[in-house]
C-alpha cells in the first residue's frame, strides 16, 4: 500500500476532471450496474499511468461523444475495489494501467498497460475517442 500523500495528486488528476473514486467491492458493483457507457480507469503510481493513461483518459474527454460515467480505482492502494473491477474486466488479465470501456456492464473495449506503456497521450486517447463514438 503506498502513503496516501503520495498518491493524492495521483487521484486528483483524474477526480479533478469528473472521475469518481471506487475504494470498495460495494461502489464498483454500483459503478458497474449502471445503464449506458463507463469509462473505467485502473490508476498506478507507475511513470506510465503519469505519462500516459491520465493524459491520455483526460484528453479523450474533448471528444464529440463520451461515456457517461466516469469512474477510477487505484491498484495498490484500494485492493478490494481494484480486484473487483479487474473481475469485470475478464478475460483479460490483470494490468496497471489499464482502462475499459463499458455499456450496460459489459466490456466493450479495453486498453492494457502494454497498449499504454510507451505510447504517447495522444495515440491513448485517439484510440478512446475511436472506442467512445462506436459505443457511446
């Protein structure tokens, strides 16, 4: 578990633009019994997740279309709800980051750290926009 002032900033980069914290097995299942598309982001400590998929996630946002709800978890910081979502996100193992695409509670599209790691913020959200106007 890492120090809550270490990764403070972290969630903020995405609480701040709309994201809504998922700390429990019980605000996952809600998240995810919602009706209409759910933007779900795995959220990391890692340079990746800094560099990359919070950028990237915040950038899909100026998009025409967008998902509906907006929700994060944060691995290795909040375990249960982390594992829960990542239940959701079967068949594909666990990453993070990562960030999945739902629409009615069911997977609809899905980036994995290796569609993340190394790419530029742009290409991660060009591929989200392309993911948000098929399904949202």
């Amino acid at each position: 578990m890492y120090p809550a002032e270490l990764v403070k900033p972290m969630r903020e980069d995405l609480t701040n633009i709309g994201f809504k914290e998922l700390q429990s097995v019980e605000d996952v299942n809600s998240a995810m019994s919602q009706t209409g598309t759910t933007l779900v982001v795995v959220n990391s400590v890692c340079g990746c997740a800094a560099a990359n998929a919070r950028p990237g996630a915040r950038l899909s946002l100026q998009n025409a279309k967008s998902p509906d709800h907006l929700v994060t978890v944060f691995a290795g910081v909040d375990r249960e709800a982390t594992d829960k979502a990542r239940e959701y996100m079967i068949p594909f193992p666990p990453s993070s980051p990562c960030i999945a695409l739902f629409k009615d509670g069911e997977l609809v599209h899905m980036l994995e750290r290796h569609h993340i790691e190394g790419r530029p913020a742009e290409i991660i959200a060009e591929n989200l926009m392309e993911a948000f106007n098929e399904h949202c």
